[in-house]
C-alpha cells in the first residue's frame, strides 16, 4: 500500500495521536466494508474550530439518522479536537471527524458491531484557488440522480459517497469543477459536495431539504444572515432551467463558504462574472466569521494548555 | 481499536498473505472515506472455489459501473485465491475479494487516486443453520427503498450498503432474518443479501434485473437450472402482496443456496413449511454444485503445489 501523502497531516485513533502513516483501520470495520460510518468536516479560522457545536450536533444528527450512537460527548470531542489543533498549530486547517460502528462478526446487521472508532484527521486546508472567486466556477447537471430520501437520506453525512463520486466523475469528464444533482422528480438537490443557490428576480434561492439534500451549515447560516441584512431569502424547488437561466448563481460549503458559479451545462449565467448579490451576502458571511471567531477565543481558553 | 475477532481467517493485501490483526487499511483509502470500492463474495465446497470465474467477471463489472480498471487479471487473482486457500486448508470457506480506488489527496474525483488497493479475506464458513431449511425463515418487507439504478446501481457490489444495513436493521427490529427491498415504483428488488423468489401457479418467478437488483450468481444458475429440467421459470416484476401470497417463496445466494422463505411480514406462506418446488430446485443446484466441483478438481491442479 503506498504510504499516505499526508505529511502535514496528524490523526487521532480513538483518542490516541498517530502520524498518518500509522493511521490505519481494520479491514473488518464496518466503515471499511460497507461505508457503516458518519463524519463531519470543519475548518479553523485564526487556528480555532468554526461553529463546531453546530457540526457536532449534525454529526449526531446523521448518526441517529442511521441507528447509530455516538459514545463521546460533544465535550470529549471538543477536547480531542483542541488538543490536534494545538498540536499541528496551523492558522487554517481541516479537520475531518469519522464515527464507523466499529468491527465485529461480517454481516450488515448493526447489532454485530463490537463497538464504535473515531478517527479525526487533522491537515493544512490550502486556500481555495483565487480564480474560483474572481472568475467562478462551472457545473454540469449529472444523469446520475441523488439518492432519494426514502433509500440512504442525504441529509444523513456518511461513509456512502459512491453517488456523488459517480456524479463528480461525470464533472470532471466534461472539464466542469462539479457537478448538479437531480432528484427523482428531475428538480435540483445539491452538488457532489455542496448546496446550490440562485438569485432570481433579486431572491435568493436555494432548495427545500425536503427536495432531497444535506443541510448544509453554510446554507442555513446564509438563509439567517441574508433575513437579517433584508435580503430575500427562499426555499423552494429549482428546475435545472431556472438554475442555468439565473441572474447570478453560487455555491455554499464550510471550505467554500460563497463561491460563483458562473457556467451551468456550457450555458452562461448572468453576464458570466460573479453577481454583486452573490458577493454582497459572501461579504456578510466574512463578517459574520469573524464574529464567530472572536467569540471562540473567549471559549478556547477552556481547552487550551 | 479492538482486535478482530477472526482467529480463523487470513487476509490477503496487494499479494501479501497476513494475519487478520495485521489485515490493515489506511484511513486515507476512498474504500474507507467514501465506501469506493466493488467486492465479490464466494466459498469453497471440498477446499474448492465456486464458481471464481463467474465471480471474478461480476467484479469486473462492478468496477466498470464505476469506472474503476481491475489491475489485476483473473489469472492473478485466482492464483492468489489459491495460495491463500492453500494456506487455511479448509473444506468449506469463505473468500471476499474487495477492491478499493486506493488512497490520495482527499477529495470525492476518482482522478485524485494514486493507486488501488486489493484485499482477499479468507475465513472459515459456519453451515448454515440446518433449521433455516427445515422451517424456512420469515422477511419483512422494510420500508428503506433500495437504491434505484440512477443513483447507485444496485447491480454493482460496491462498498455502499448502508442501505442494505438499514433495511437489515428494520428486520431484525421486528425479529425476521431478513428483509425484502422494494423500489420507487413499490415493486420487489431482492433481499439485503440474496435474490428473492416466489412459486406462483407452479411457476418459478424473480424479478427482473430492472426491477433495480443485484444479479445474483446463484439466481442466474437456477434459471438456467430450471429451464433445463423443465421447470417453468419466469423473471417478472413482483408485488409485495404476490409474495405474502405466493404458494411458495424462497431467497437465493452463494453462501446460503436456495433458503426456504415461510413467512412475510407475518403471514404464513403456503402451508407454513418449505415448499416442495423449492425443495427440487434446491436438489438440482446441490447436484449442480458437485458436478461444477468435480470439473474445479481438473482445473484446481494448476494452481495447486
């Protein structure tokens, strides 16, 4: 197996820090063997967590979703997260938080699981490209659909991400950066990877979660953010006509935050640069981090030796 | 992380033969972050492997529904197969080949792999419970919908069952052994792991493989089985209440052969006890089987030391 190219990165086993070379599972875990496992991934701004109380309260959120427990509290968690932070001390940095339902006799039922293993990977988060901003990026729609709800739910964050892998594929055969997915009604649900938003007669827009998609963090702190500054903020289904027919477009993810989307199927959106609007609530996101941040240096004392 | 409880196994990794505590995967391989990975499943009969071509061609096709190469021939990979057999001397036993995208820069693009990763797991495999054909089993029909084919083809026998895992769990909830998967249109697709099949007006039926099903091996053989001893056998979409009615009903798979259903979603099935065509069927695999391993025996010497 060849080594991890991880240099950079540090991972905590079950509690206990190892390099990445040494950051290995068992091949009877059920992660490994059928995707059994839930995550979360978070960035640090300044070296501290953002909203990290919202992304571990989601990843108990897809952990109920799947029947699974979590036996660590969100207080060991933090603490555990705190601890690689210092240690890698690096201003921006990802960090990647694994649940699987552990190994145990081979069979799908979970009750065969011998107990749970978390893996939480540290490494460098490298700065988005700047073009992506400047010039926005472009989508494709995937003939590939989005799982449907009633099947493996979206919102539910886990180790089954072959749907969206086949989709990004799909992508990157056509030179796109992602990829659109639809659901079963043919309406828009999110990318591979992210939330997708609209503004169309002056509102933003973005899909309902009941259309089949993640919840994504940035996008419900966008639909309050946007409410407070008097923006317009919808939920509601999207065509992928009205997608590649909007005035602006963007998409919305923890690593992204706000960026452009200025192509959808080789058609281009708006005058095909970065809308004002979209910018605009991207200004107020920027903001608003900040704010947290402050806030959680007044919490990281707490963790900090 | 608790040591693997399978004493009884070896794994085999990229050709290297280890014990099952050492049998270890990187947390960085796409097998483990995403589920990226096909698999195939057999077992031995007198120390023999079943059908190995049949397998090893279903996990070519599973790799090419996601676009994934084999870089292993099915030369190499059978003579593996036989080493590892070799080594744990067993009559009956069971072998799951898995095949990962590998590990790389984290990210869902299957280009950011740098390479795959093979794993043979060979384990001792219990008979199954002699009562399971002597009273049949009972299903559930579970409310998860399998993976419709757009989203993830459940044809491709891949490292994503979390949907089978909580279909399972729905079952061993209301105490059945397994559960019946249906898909959108309310048709039945198959079980969590084996083909399902009903004898109606003394007619063999399963559904078709666009009813969104895996095609199973032991399925396909039987229908050939069937046709030849003049059993009328019919692939045809299947309601759930078809098969709470069926005369008799039965599920197929490698390891388990043709296992007697006697009751859905509590209702009794037939007469309460395994059918008499489920029976025969069942005689002429078993005959099948010795005549498949006695022509394996002539094969086997190539590979054997």
């Amino acid at each position: 197996m060849k080594p991890s190219r991880f240099e950079d990165a540090l991972v905590c086993i079950n509690g206990v820090f190892v390099p990445p070379e040494e950051a290995m599972v068992s091949i009877f875990d059920r992660g490994f063997l059928y995707g059994d496992s839930v995550y979360e991934v978070t960035l640090t701004y300044q070296g501290l967590p953002f909203l990290l109380d919202t992304h571990l309260a989601r990843l108990k959120n897809s952990a109920n979703g799947i029947g699974m427990d979590l036996p660590w509290s969100d207080e060991e968690l933090t603490k555990l997260i705190y601890q690689g932070l210092q240690r890698v001390d690096r201003p921006r940095q990802y960090v990647r938080i694994i649940v699987t339902r552990g190994g145990g006799e081979i069979g799908l039922d979970p009750a065969l699981s011998d107990g749970q293993n978390l893996f939480i990977i540290f490494r460098e988060l490298p700065l988005q490209p700047k073009k992506y901003y400047e010039k926005g990026v472009s989508l494709i729609t995937a003939e590939i659909i989005r799982n449907p709800k009633r099947a493996v739910d979206p919102n539910v964050k886990s180790g089954n991400y072959l749907n969206n892998v086949l989709a990004i594929s799909q992508a990157k055969e056509k030179g796109a950066y992602d990829a659109l997915m639809l659901n079963a009604k043919g309406n828009v649900t999110e990318s591979t990877t992210a939330n997708i938003w609209i503004v169309e007669d002056g509102v933003f827009k973005t899909p309902p979660l009941e259309a089949g998609l993640l919840g994504g963090i940035t996008r419900a702190t966008l639909l309050d953010l946007g409410e407070k500054h008097g923006l317009k903020m919808k939920e509601e289904d999207l065509s992928p006509h009205q997608v590649r027919s909007a005035q602006e477009a963007f998409i919305t993810s923890s690593t992204r935050e706000v960026m452009p989307v200025t192509s959808v199927d080789g058609q281009v959106i708006g005058n095909g640069l970065p809308g004002p609007l979209t910018q605009k609530l991207h200004d107020h996101y920027r903001a608003y981090v900040e704010q947290v941040i402050s806030e959680e240096k007044k919490k990281a004392s707490k963790y900090l030796d």
